[in-house]
C-alpha cells in the first residue's frame, strides 16, 4: 500500500512514494515506466522536498532516522544521528520562506535545523506542555509521536505541529 505523503515532486514525470519497508520512485521514459527502490528495509514515515532545491528532499524513517538526498533520491544519506536522539523520524517539513528544516519523532520531541539539515537542535516547547508527561498513543501506550509538522507560509518563525496521542491528535502552535 501506498502511503501519499508527498506534497511536491521531482520533476513533471517522477512520482515518489514512501511503501511498507522501502521508498519507490516511479519515472515516465521514451520506453515506458522506471522504477527505482532505496532505502530498503528502513519503514519510510514521511517525506519532504525542499522547494529551494529540487534536488533535495528529506525522509523520515522508522529505523533509521532521517535521511537526506541532493541527487532527486538515487542515493540518500544518513543526517543527524548524533543530535536527533530518536531512530523513529514519525515527520519532517522543510519551510519554504527560510533554510529550515523540522524533525518529528516518537516519542515525542520535535527538531530544528536552521542550515538545511547539517546541524540540529531540539525544540523544548511540546514537551514543556504540562500534558505532555500523560500522552500515549493505543498500539503503543508507552509513547505518542510527532504526526505532522507545518511552518507557516507567511510567518517564518512559526509553525504547527499534530502529535498523535490516545485516539484523538492534538494541534499545537509553536512561535
């Protein structure tokens, strides 16, 4: 099954889609349809491009942490390990007015990087709600996660994020 995460493409012709346990790119040719699977075995969450480079985009995976293209996903490389502390990468957006980039993991916590993912910081203020300590997620009840990040078009410093938590997700704007 296909999940549809994506909000842009690579070109006119290349669709990616994050499966079940890979990232499939499917490209028109003169020859018919070409497919092209990467990150195999890494269960990718979400997927996000950058509309500053359209080369770049960004995947969150359920293993491995995140990853990070320049070549329009023909390889892909590891990035932040050492600063981002969850392997579970649950959601990723990359702001359009500014070189930032937000990180959503399980458990919750959400992840800044002000240079285009080369370095990152963790973002205190979901986690400083005073709910925060009680919110668990059903198939897991020890954790909830980060669901969906967005920055706002025309405010580059904010942004709103969706964690999933008992049955319902909660919408919190962070400045």
């Amino acid at each position: 099954m296909v999940k549809s995460y994506c909000r842009f493409i690579w070109s006119t012709f290349t669709r990616p889609a994050a499966m079940e346990d890979s990232l499939l790119s499917v490209e028109s040719s003169k020859t018919g349809w070409k497919t092209h699977e990467s990150l195999k075995g890494t269960w990718p969450q979400c997927i996000a491009f950058d509309s500053r480079n359209q080369n770049r985009a960004y995947c969150g995976t359920f293993r491995d942490g995140l990853c990070m293209t320049n070549d329009a996903g023909q390889t892909w490389n590891r990035i932040g390990k050492d600063q981002i502390s969850s392997n579970e990468v649950m959601s990723v957006s990359v702001s359009r007015l500014a070189a930032c980039v937000y990180v959503g993991t399980a458990p919750t916590a959400l992840y800044k990087s002000d240079d285009g993912g080369e370095s990152w910081y963790r973002m205190n203020a979901i986690n400083n709600l005073g709910s925060s300590k009680s919110w668990s997620f059903p198939p897991r009840p020890w954790t909830s996660h980060v669901r969906w990040i967005e920055s706002d078009e025309n405010i580059p410093v904010k942004m709103i994020t969706s964690c999933q938590n008992d049955y319902y997700g909660i919408r919190i704007n962070i400045t």
